[in-house]
C-alpha cells in the first residue's frame, strides 16, 4: 500500500499518493550519500549568492539563507542534525533542514538546480577533496619503504624472475621498485584531479536555467577550474568516477602486488623478513604462528578496488544522456575505494616501516641458483666472445656445476679450460655478489650509486607530493 506523503520528498505535486515502501526502500540513497552533506552546503552558498546576484533573493533574505546554511552545517557537524527515515537523499534531508531553520524561504534555494547537477558537483567535490587523503596515505607508505630502501642500499637479495633466483640485486632497490609504481599513482591522482575540477552547477536538471546565473561564479567559490562547457554531458558525465576508481583500483593492485612479495619474505621457506609483533596477527589454535594478515588483505582488497570499476564502468555502459537514476549506483563504489584504501595504506606503511629485514639470510641467498651467471657472460663478452657463444659456454659452465652440486667458483682451472678456451682462472674476480653489485653503475640499475641517485630522486618527489595532498579543494 503507498503510504501517505512523506513530509520531505523534493516532488509530489502531480502524484496523487505517496511512494509504495518498496519504491522508497529502493530509492533510498540517504544512508551512503549523508558523507556529502558538507559540500552539498558548500555548493547552496554558493547558490545562493549567485541567485542573490541575479534579484532573486535580496541581501536580508541571503544574510538570513547564509546564516541558515552555517548553523545547518555546524548541526550536521556535531550530530545534532541527522537524515531521517523519510530523507531520500542528502539533498533532501538538507531541504529539510533548511526549511526548519528558515521557513518558507528556505524553499527559494532550490530555484534553477537540480539533484542532478547538485549530485554530480557534490560528488566531486568530494572525491577530489579525499583524492588528496589518499595521496597522503600513499605518500606515508612511499615514505615508509624509502626509509627501509635507504638502510639496505648495501644489502644484496636474490633478485628474481618466474620467482626463480635470476641475478642479484640490491635490496634497497628492491624496495624502491614498489616505490615508483606509487609515485605514477600520485602522478595520476594529480591528473585526474584538473580534469574533475569542473563544475556542473548551473546544469540544472540538464538545458541550463531560464534564470541568470553565473556558473563560473560558482565554479569559482568552490576550487574549480571552471563551469561545464554543455549542461547536457555535465549531469550524464561520470568520467571523474571511473577514472578515479581506476586510479584506486591500480593503487591496489599495485599493493597487492607489495603485500603478495611480504607474504613470501615472512614465510618460512624465504625467511628474509620479520614483522613487527604490532603489525602481526596469530593464530586462535596454533601458538605458534605469526601471520602477515596486512598483507593478504593488501592482496585481497585489490579486488574489491577493481570490482568498483567494474560495477560503475558497466553502469555506465549503453547509458542514454542525460540523467539517468543508474547514476545512484557511482557513489559507493568511489567511497568504498577511499574507505578501503585509507584502512590498507597506513596500516602497510606501518608494517613496512617496523619490518626487520634479515640481511645476513638475504646476503647468502643472493648467489645461490648460479645466480653470478650473467657476470660469466659478461665476463667473455669483455673478452670480445659475441654474447650468444659467451651464453652457450656459460650454460654448460652452469650444467656442469649443476652436475657435480657445486658453485661456479668452485670449478678447477682444468675444467674452466675443458668447458672452454675462453675461460681461465680470472673468471673469478665476477663471481661475488659484491662486484656483481658495484659492477652495475648505469642509471636505474640496482648498483650502490645508481641506487643512492635513485633515492634522491624519489624522496624529492615525494616532497613536492605532501603539498598537494593537503591542499583544500573548497577554498573557506
Ligand atoms: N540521489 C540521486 C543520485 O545520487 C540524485 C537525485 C537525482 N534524482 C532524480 N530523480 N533526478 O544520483
């Protein structure tokens, strides 16, 4: 049975009864979209002016709105106002509030907008306010490896390909290797956000208004760059929701991908790493266990990061312009991605930070595996030996030691000449970890200098990061 009208729905003149409850159960979108309650009133002063501006309210009337405006944010702030069952959304429970505080009046404000472009702003706004929360949080897991990368310049690891050990390499550079990845997110974050800083207000519902607004007025008070150039594609426009949750969605990938080489590096069977008690879980009926839960839930939530994505680009997909109630459906996968992302990322650079790295079990697994290989290679290619000889005779040097299970230094002078002609005794000044390392002096290879340039660079772009991620979108 419909009910009877609600007292706060934003519409009604032309029905004759009130919304069935299965329609308002399913229309709902108060209880997710409340989080955008600060910029939807952000954009009403804005509005307000605007129409102030335009004779459309006189100065009593605006004092009295901005007025309103404030004591209702204040309200929301502390609690004291809250949406209630019959709020549809946060527009509407914000008509609410502002019809209470003011009376009549209050229903001046919603001349020339829409929900439509109120929502599209809203949650921009939004999403580009908490872009730079996340770049802060990604900054603080940057920081984080970089301080572990800057103790283990110096200290060899097994570096691996196919999870095979293929040629040592510093750990330090290791490290910086799922730095980098973070410092492209921070680039993509800051991208994405000069094309999302663009105001739909002034859309209206999708032609414009009748009224004389002033959209770039509007874009202005509230930190964009500028107003739509087409009302049309600025209600139907979800480009800022995609794009941004592809952007989280390779965040996460990208920690997936850290948490998945954690987990290896605390595993018994690699034992490269401890974590810290704090940063460990246990186990309710095995004593003995230490977990790396943060990292497997850095492995897990990729997916529901790119599940997002998915949900809002197949949304999307087939989507007749303009405005079409599907749109709903953009809003929790965006705060799902921040929420997610702003639990994993301090709790990984915490782990990251407290690790204790075991170099002495990392320094004797870097050789092992014929991993000095190359450096033979090397070795005859210096001795003017074309490489894919110099490749076969290291491959039987290899095979060799493989039979009689020992090192390739370990190899008599007799045998390096059987293997041969090219190879003698002097062979063995490659095969260290050592010079392999030092030996590596071009810029991005995992040698001690490139390595500490390396570093340098990342921790000055980092710096020109901490900036952005605190800067406010809404200029107060
Ligand atoms: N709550 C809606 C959303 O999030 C905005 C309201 C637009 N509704 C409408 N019937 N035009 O997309």
């Amino acid at each position: 049975m419909p009910e009877t009208e609600g007292p706060t729905r934003l519409w009604g003149g032309r029905f004759a009864g009130g919304p069935a409850d299965a329609l308002a159960r399913l229309s709902v979108s108060v209880h997710f979209d409340w989080r955008l309650a600060p910029y939807d009133i952000a954009a009403s002063r804005a509005h307000a002016r605007v129409l102030a501006g335009a004779g459309l309210l006189d100065n009593d009337e605006l004092g009295q709105m901005l007025a309103a405006l404030d004591d209702l944010e204040s309200a929301c702030a502390a609690g004291e106002f809250r949406p209630t069952v019959e709020d549809e959304d946060v527009h509407t429970a914000l008509e609410r509030g502002l019809l209470e505080r003011l009376g009549t009046l209050g229903g001046k404000l919603r001349a020339g907008r829409s929900r439509n472009d109120q929502v599209a702003t809203d949650l921009r706004m939004y999403l580009r306010d908490h872009a730079r929360g996340v770049a802060a949080a990604v900054v603080e897991l940057a920081d984080a490896l970089l301080e572990q990368a800057g103790r283990h310049v110096d200290t060899p690891a097994p570096g691996l390909t196919h999870v095979q050990h293929a040629q040592p390499v510093s750990f330090g550079h290791w490290l910086l290797a799922h730095v980098q990845p973070l410092l492209r997110d921070l680039d993509r974050l800051r991208d994405w956000d000069a094309r999302a800083a663009i105001s739909p207000l002034g859309s209206g519902a999708l032609a414009g208004s009748s009224l004389p607004l002033d959209p770039a007025a509007v874009a202005k008070e509230l930190g964009f760059q500028a107003p739509a150039q087409n009302s049309m594609d600025a209600v139907s426009d979800r480009d800022f929701v995609a794009e941004f949750l592809f952007i989280t969605s390779l965040i996460g990938v990208h920690l997936s991908r850290l948490g998945e080489e954690v987990v290896l590096w605390t595993s018994q069977e690699f034992g490269w790493v401890i974590l810290d008690d704090a940063f460990a879980t246990g186990s309710s009926i095995m004593p003995q266990k230490k977990n790396a839960d943060i990292a497997e839930l850095a492995r897990g939530k990729a997916g529901r990061l790119i599940g997002g994505l998915v949900a809002v680009l197949t949304m999307l997909k087939g989507l007749p312009l303009t405005y079409d109630r599907d749109m709903q459906e953009d809003k929790e996968p965006a705060f799902d991605a921040i929420d997610t992302l702003l639990l994993l990322l301090p709790a990984l650079a915490g782990m990251i930070s407290t690790m204790t790295v075991r170099v002495d079990r990392l320094a004797a697994a870097a050789p092992v595996g014929f991993s000095l290989a190359t450096e033979v290679a090397d070795w005859l290619v210096r001795k003017h030996v074309p490489f894919r000889d110099a490749h076969e005779i290291t491959g039987r040097l290899v095979a060799l030691c493989a039979a009689r299970e020992c090192e390739l230094e370990d190899v008599s002078d007799e045998d390096l000449k059987t293997v041969s002609e090219h190879l003698d005794p002097s062979v063995r000044e490659v095969l260290s970890v050592r010079s392999a390392l030092a030996g590596r002096t071009t810029p991005g290879s995992t040698g001690p200098g490139p390595v500490a340039d390396q570093l340098q660079t990342a921790s000055d772009k980092l710096d020109s990061w901490r900036e952005w991620s605190i800067e406010p979108v809404v200029p107060r």
